[in-house]
C-alpha cells in the first residue's frame, strides 16, 4: 500500500515491509499452531484479517504467548454468545424499522445547503489538488501530498470516520458533484441512456473495488501513477453515470459510495436528504449498528463486496509473510519448475500470477466457507429457507467484521505517517514551500508502543466478531420460528467466528518475507 511505496529512490524495495503488530510466537504458540493449521490451512490463510499497520519494518514478540490470546478471545466469544441467546430479543426500534425508515431516529438538526456546497467545493478541490501535485508535484512520496491525502486520509480517515458519524461521503462525493456541475451546463447528460440491468447489481462496484486493491497491493503506487488512476477513475464515472444514469451508477458501481455506505450502516447518525427543504439534510442519531438489520441485502453481488472487504484485507495482511511466500517458493515453484522445465528467471513472474489469482479468487473461498455454515446453521435449525435468501439476509452481520479487520490493518497509518500532514499542508508539491509555516515543525511521524498497538487490535478484532455474534442473533431471531431454533441457528456461526478470532490472531503473529521474490534454494527447499 501506500508505506510500500514510500521514498522508494531512497531504500531498498526489499528493505519497505509491514509493520505487523506481532512478530515470530513463542514455541508454544507454534505448537499450538502446528497442530491446528494443517486442517484449517486454506481457512487460516484467508478467513481472517491480518491486523497489522504499513511501515517501514519492525520485528518484535508478542506481549505473552499466543494461546492465552487465543484461548482469551475464544472464551470471550463464547461467553458473549451465552448472554446474547440468553437475554437479547429484537430490539424494538429494529422491529419498528422494518416499516418505516424513521422508527426508533431523533431529530437533532440539520445540515444547511450553504455548508453542504461548501463542503462539496472542498472535496473536489482535494480531488483536484491530488490530480494536481501528482502531475506536477515532486516524485518523492514523502514529499508530494497526493499520496498521503488520498491513501491516509481520503481512504483511511474518512472510512473509520464514516462509522462515526455517518455516510458524509455520500453527501461530499466530489465524482457525484462534477457530475451536477456538467449537468447543470448539460441538462441531458447523465439522463440514462441505457436502463440499469438488475442483474449486474453491484457487480460494477465489485470490479471496479478489486482493481482499487490491485493498485493498492501490486502497482507500486507513486504520485504520478495515482494521479493517473484518479484522472482514470473520473472519466469511468463519466461515462457510467452518462450511460445508466447519475443515481443509478453512484448507488451501484462507484466503489466508494458502496464501501462508505456500508460504513455509514455502523454509525449512530443518519442523514436524509430533503429536496425540497431549505436545508439539504435532516440528521437523526439511531442505535448503532440498526440500519445493519433494516434491509437485507437484496443482490448476490453485494454479499461478494462485503466478502471482498474481508478477504482483502485477509490477503494483504498474509501475502507477505514467510509461510505464504514459503508455499510458493517451497511448494508451487519446484514442481511448476520440474513440469516446465523452464529456468528460474523465466519462472519468477509466474509468483506475481500466484498472488494476483490468488486475490481474485479470495472471495469466493470465503463464500464457500461462508455458504457451508449457512447451510449448517439451517440445516441444525430444521428450516426451510433456502440457502441464498439465508445468505443475503445475514450477509450484512459480516460488515463489523470486515470494518474492524480493516482498521486494526492500518489504524496506525494515520498516526505514523498521516500526521505528515502537518508539514504537507505548507508544501503540497514539495517544492520547499511554507504556505502556512508548519514545513518545519518537526513533527513528520509517530513511532507507537508495540505491545500498547497489539492489545489494541486484539481488543478491536474481538469486539467486531462479539457485535456481529449479536448482529447475527437477532436477525436469526426475526428469520426463525422460534427462539431455540435461532439459537441452534447461530452455534455454526459461533463456531465459524471462534475461527475467524483464532485465524486472525495467528495472522497477526506471522514473521514477514524480507522481500517478495526470492532465489529459491537448490532442490526448492
């Protein structure tokens, strides 16, 4: 990601690493370890997120030996899954929401259609400003603020901020204000030119989210090559929204309007737009967490973004680490070498194959997984809805997961590298500038307590899987006939999520490759 890419003219590509929260487990852990991870390998290896942060490297133990974690997080999981069955019931405000959207909101104000245009016209500027210093701004990534403001605190930022305070992206979207900009030039331009297939649903999004993910891992991300991609992505916007239509591209094929809407679902604040109001939104605070369980998703496509949220995040987080670079090297290497018979340098791009097929494929796994215990969860309950409808209406219980996997991923991005900021601000393009006299503050980066990083995305992994456990309760509450039944529903569930607990903390524990190609040994080993 963006760490990756960082004053690359400067260090040894092989030299810029992740900072994982952990590092090499004590020998009891790899014990424990060992005896479990050959039977839940293909699970291990991408049904979790791996909660690291982008830096330069740094190798440390862990706090106390991995199996207290793991035995910790497990025994809390179960705990916590003994008092929801026992005493949680559907909340009356979801119960009201399935038929009216306003059930269970307060009313605490407004946003004026002045601050709204202002805050339009900022985010585009931002946009611009990216495009901009990209173009024309130094090639040193250090110094050029398009890649810290886009990748720290546009990518970043504003996503962990959304579950705070609501989707305000769909509000600033600065691609969405372009387009009212033409329109109002162009009255007819993003009139649909061809009706939105209800098939495609969200498919658009998906691929458009995985391209996102292969520039972000793969594509050695520099000033340029981003601004590039931004110009890219604004001409796709374009045509899209000039082809289906403007609402019907930003709800289903813009990425980020789908990945900040589900963002939005975990916060407490809503806000509804009022058309025909002096003022451009409403803002309501809700319970958090309710609109997870207001409307099922309603396409299979969605249930695949959501997936992908997990399981990108699970690839970046192993994609480096020794055993996953070993499986190549050690496994797939000697025997694609013996078959082929071809040399070492005529193999070598074949490992970059490896891991692009192997994120492309990384969702569907999950899906498979995740449609086993599905199946299992209605199969103990003795139900006969069908496998898809009990997917899709559970399929939104996964987004805490997803979100709380992101974050502990690179929360401490925005401490360690966006708080160089406070020196971009003066000097955008790196042109030694001192606009507003922060250039030389001092203050550049923030190195944090490993142990204190640790326990916090432990702590952070946990709570996600403990409110998806209570997501997935109520809903099998509301899909059940009767309580036991949802509760014989949701043991599968349990189950799954205790792995998904353990597999992300062994993650975190992973030792990581110095480099990504390496000269494999005689004999492959």
């Amino acid at each position: 990601m963006f760490a990756e890419a960082i004053a690359e003219d400067s260090v040894p590509r092989t030299m810029i690493s992740t900072f994982r929260a952990t590092r090499p487990p004590q020998s009891a852990a790899r014990t424990v370890l060992a005896r479990t991870a050959g039977a839940l390998a293909p699970l291990l290896a991408l049904a979790c997120g791996e909660a690291g942060a982008h830096s330069f490297g740094t190798v440390y133990n862990l706090p106390v030996p991995f199996w207290m974690y793991a035995y910790g997080a497990t025994a809390a999981l179960v705990v916590s899954f003994a008092i929801v069955a026992y005493f949680a019931g559907v909340p009356a405000a979801i119960s009201a929401a399935r038929t009216t959207r306003t059930a269970g909101r307060r009313y605490i104000g407004t946003l004026p259609r002045a601050v709204v245009l202002a805050l339009r016209i900022v985010a585009v500027f931002l946009l611009g400003l990216c495009i901009v210093a990209g173009f024309v701004g130094s090639r040193n990534t250090l110094s050029n603020i398009n890649m810290t403001l886009f990748w720290i605190v546009f990518a970043l930022g504003l996503y962990y901020l959304t579950a705070l305070i609501g989707d305000v992206y769909a509000i600033v979207n600065p691609w969405r204000t372009l387009c009212d900009a033409v329109e109002r030039l162009f009255p007819r331009a993003f009139r649909a030119r061809a009706r939105y297939p209800a098939w495609l649903g969200y498919y658009p999004a998906l691929a458009l989210y995985g391209a996102y993910i292969w520039f972000e891992l793969f594509g050695r991300s520099q000033p340029r090559s981003l601004a590039y991609v931004l110009v890219a992505y604004t001409a796709v916007n374009f045509v899209a929204a000039a082809i289906v239509g403007k609402e019907a591209w930003f709800r289903y094929g813009e990425f980020f309007a789908v990945l900040f809407r589900l963002a939005g679902l975990l916060a407490p604040v809503e806000y509804v737009d009022l058309p025909d109001a002096r003022s451009a939104y409403r803002i309501s605070v809700r319970m958090p967490f309710v609109a997870l369980l207001e409307e099922p998703a309603t396409h299979f496509s969605m249930l695949l973004f959501v997936l992908f949220t997990l399981s990108s995040t699970a690839f970046d987080g192993i994609h480096e680490t020794l055993p996953w670079v070993g499986l190549f090297w050690k496994g797939v290497y000697p025997s694609l070498a013996a078959v082929t018979g071809l040399p070492y340098l005529k193999l070598v791009n074949f490992y970059y194959y490896w891991q692009w097929v192997a994120l492309i494929v990384s969702p569907f796994i999950y899906l498979a997984i995740y449609l086993v215990f599905i199946r299992l969860s209605r199969d103990v309950a003795g139900s006969k809805v069908s496998v898809r409808e009990l997917a899709l209406r559970f399929a939104l219980t996964l987004v805490p997961i997803a979100f709380v996997y992101n974050v502990t991923h690179y929360y401490t991005l925005i401490a360690s590298q966006g708080i160089s900021m406070v020196r971009l601000i003066s000097d955008p393009f790196g042109f030694g500038w001192d606009l507003f006299g922060t250039l030389r503050s001092g203050v550049d980066t923030l190195v944090l307590d490993a142990g204190g990083v640790w326990h916090t995305q432990v702590g952070l992994i946990l709570v996600g899987h403990i409110v998806a456990v209570y997501l997935a309760h109520i809903e099998a509450l509301r899909v059940f006939p009767s309580t036991r039944r949802a509760v014989i529903s949701q043991l599968p569930m349990l189950i799954l999520m205790v792995l998904f607990t353990a597999a992300g903390l062994w993650i975190l524990s992973l030792p990581i490759a110095s480099g990504q190609v390496v000269q494999p040994t005689p004999g492959g080993g």
